[in-house]
DNA sequence: TTTGATTAGTTGTATAAACAACTATATGCA
DNA sequence: TGCATATAGTTGTTTATACAACTAATCAAA
C-alpha cells in the first residue's frame, strides 16, 4: 500500500534510467570533445577487451549484456574503425576471437581518465557510502531481473 | 585517490545504466506479452500525457530529456499507431499540441500495472529507505549532469 | 557413425537516439 | 514597419537495439 504508492511516485525515473542517460551522454560528449570517434556503446566493448583479450563475441555478448546481433554490428564498427580484429578460433571454428589493434590499445587510458571525469562529476556532493549503498541496490535490482 | 579507485571499480555498472536496461526490457517484455504494440519510449511519452492532455512538443522534450527529433519520431509512431492526435495551437501556429486519442486514454491503467509490477520484481527484497536513498542519489547525479 | 539438438555468429527489419541542416512562425528592437 | 534573432518542428544520416530467421560448426546419444 504505503509501499505501492511509493513506486508509483518513482516509477519514472526508475524505468527510464534518467541518470545513466545522462552520464552516459555527458562521457559521449567528453570522446567527442577530445575528438575520439567512438561511440559509449563501442567504448563498453573495448573496455572488456582492455580488461582481458581474445574474448570471443558471445564473451562479449554476457558481459556487455547485449544480445548476439548487436555484438556483430558493435564489431563490425569497431573493425572499420580499425580498433579491433576478428581472428578465428583454432580449436573451434564457429568461434571469433575479439582482438584490439594498437590503435585499439591506445584508448584505453585516455578514455578510462575521461570516464572517471564523468563519474567524479556526476558524484560529486555524493557520499562514498551512499554511492556505495546505490551501487548495491542497482546490483540487486539487476540481479532481481535477470 | 581511494575515492578515485572506488569510482574505477563501479565506472562499468554506472555507466552502461544495466539496472535500468534490465528495467525497461522487463516493462517491454511485460507489454510485448499483453499484446500491447508499444514500446517503452512511446511508453515514456504516453506517460507524461496522461499526466496533463495538450502538451506541446518541445514540452515532451523537456519532460522525457529527448531532443526535438526523437519526439518528432515518436510523435509520429504514435500517431501511425492512433494513440495520439497532432492538434495546431490556434495562439502559435509553431506549436503541435499533442492529445490523446480514446485508444491512447484506454492504455493507461493496464501499463501502469505493468510497470508498477516490473518495479515490485525489480526492488523485491531492497528495503523502502535503501531505495529511497538510491533515488535521491540518481536525482543528484541528474542534476549534477544537467 | 549418423542424426538431432545445441552453440556461435550473421542478416533482415523495425524502432530509437544524436547531430546537423533545414522551414516556418513569432518576437523584439531600431 | 522592418529586419535580425529566437523558437517549434521536420528531415537526413549514422549508429545502436530487439527480435526473428538463418547458416555453419560442434556435440551427444542412439
């Protein structure tokens, strides 16, 4: 009841995800101001890929929670842009192996220093310990879902 | 710098907003189910109407943070769609004002039992005052952004 | 070993978002 | 009044997402 209403009175912010909207849109602008040609979608990729190479697409599917399409056109553009390789798999020719290019490599620290702009920005004024109680409940909230 | 490495840790969650993707899938998922032929950001716009009939365009712009285009876009889904109706302002001749259609009026009550159920699965198990902090949080990251 | 099911990836189609360039109308100031 | 500027909305282009249908390779069980 008490509960209910409480909902319905956040229910939009909730659903529409108006914060990460907006990071995510404030880091873009950040890449595009420091003339990098990449997309945030792109960079989620290439950010698993700077954490662990050769993950193939379906690696890449689980851990950037999109579904298979959407890996093959993100690598597609990610190959045009001469960022990443695909490499067949030796043991299993189904499978690609996602590789970064030097040029691939080389955003990695400029763009994780951005990234870390965006947050320091958008959590400023906030306290570590509610920062840490939000990540928890949006992880619960995943969780729950998935 | 202990505030900067627990930044790095969370950048990944924060930034892609998965909490709110695995959200709004859930809704759409709920809607697709109903057979409801609607999706989640005509949904958002719908939303906002049923709140107050006549908006403008520009005020659908502000209400769901999209930019002139995507509202022009779904303005014009949701018209093929008969939900909503373009009416000329008679005082500015600029100005779409947009209502709803008797189809558009019917969807309110079933989807706001939808995305209020979506968000009851969603924040199951998360206490009331932990989620009331989680959304004081996103509104300050919003507003820090914005 | 053959065949039926599973897994990895691609392609087609529809909807949406961001950005730039555009048209039409309104406003405000000289 | 007239012209510069601002505002409301549209159109074009690129990228991304979801879903369904598809191909190719692998696995497992009869």
């Amino acid at each position: 009841m008490h509960n209910n209403q409480f909902r319905k009175g956040e229910l939009y912010s909730f659903i529409t995800g108006m914060a990460s909207t907006a990071i995510a849109r404030r880091l873009q602008k950040k890449l595009n101001q420091a003339g990098l040609n990449i997309t945030i979608e792109q960079w989620s990729v290439l950010y698993h890929l700077w954490k662990k190479h050769g993950l193939s697409q379906q690696e890449l599917c689980n851990a950037t929670f999109r579904d298979k399409p959407s890996i093959t056109r993100l690598v597609d553009n990610l190959e045009k842009q001469n960022l990443v390789k695909r490499v067949p798999s030796q043991s299993d020719r189904r499978i690609n192996l996602i590789y970064l290019t030097k040029h691939g490599q080389k955003l990695e620290e400029q763009t994780m220093r951005l990234a870390d702009q965006t947050l320091t920005e958008a959590l400023k004024t906030v306290p570590a310990s509610k920062i840490e109680m939000c990540k928890e409940v949006l992880q619960v909230v995943y969780d729950n879902l998935t």
